[in-house]
C-alpha cells in the first residue's frame, strides 16, 4: 500500500505543512494497530513517486510519502541468499548524541550523555 499525504486544506486552499507528519502519525497508529493482530508493518520510502502518482492516479495536490508492506511475517528459509544475509548481518545504530539536541542544534541533550 501507500500512504499519501493531503498538501492543502480542502476548507480554504491553505498549505498543510504538516501533511507529512499528520501521515505518518496516522502510520504509525497502523502500526500498532498491526501489532495488536498479529501483523507486522514496513515502511519504504526507497520508491518511486513519480511512478506511483502514475499507476494509482493520484490527483495533483496529494504527494506519495511511503510504501507499506503489511504482512504476516514470514521464514527466514524464504528469502534469498543476498537478503537473508542482509537478514542475519549485524545492525548498527547512531548514538542518541548524533540528533538529541538540548539548548542548541547540535549540542547533545545532557539526557542522552548522562551529564548534568
């Protein structure tokens, strides 16, 4: 599926820039909800919109934000040799320090460095 964002109120023609937030609120409230059945949910965002608004129509004003898989989860003995080493390769993180900011942008907030 697609999760599509409404750019302009439709009351009065405004820009909604917060489209893209209120979307994936809405996502992520899917997501729990998924959770709740048993479902598992994966957003993509490594997809392309132009192409999408093409096959799914959809109307000027609305922008694609994300494809969703939504799924039973399946067996690792399903994927491919590439992906399931992608599957068991080792995942990294950035550290909280690299966009928690307290004060000022770039400086980390003291609750993720454990300074006072």
């Amino acid at each position: 599926m697609l999760s599509v964002a409404k750019l302009y109120f439709e009351r009065n023609g405004n820009e909604n820039r917060h489209a893209f937030h209120d979307v994936g609120a809405a996502v992520a409230e899917l997501g729990i909800q998924a959770t709740a059945l048993g479902l598992f949910i994966h957003q993509m965002a490594g997809f392309d919109v132009p192409k999408a608004k093409e096959v799914y129509g959809i109307s000027e004003g609305y922008e694609a934000v994300a494809a969703i898989a939504l799924g039973y989860i399946g067996t690792s003995e399903s994927l491919s040799e590439r992906l399931l080493q992608r599957e068991l390769a080792q995942r990294t993180r950035k550290p909280l320090e690299a966009f928690v900011f307290s004060g000022s942008w770039n400086q980390a907030s003291p609750l993720v460095t454990n300074q006072d």
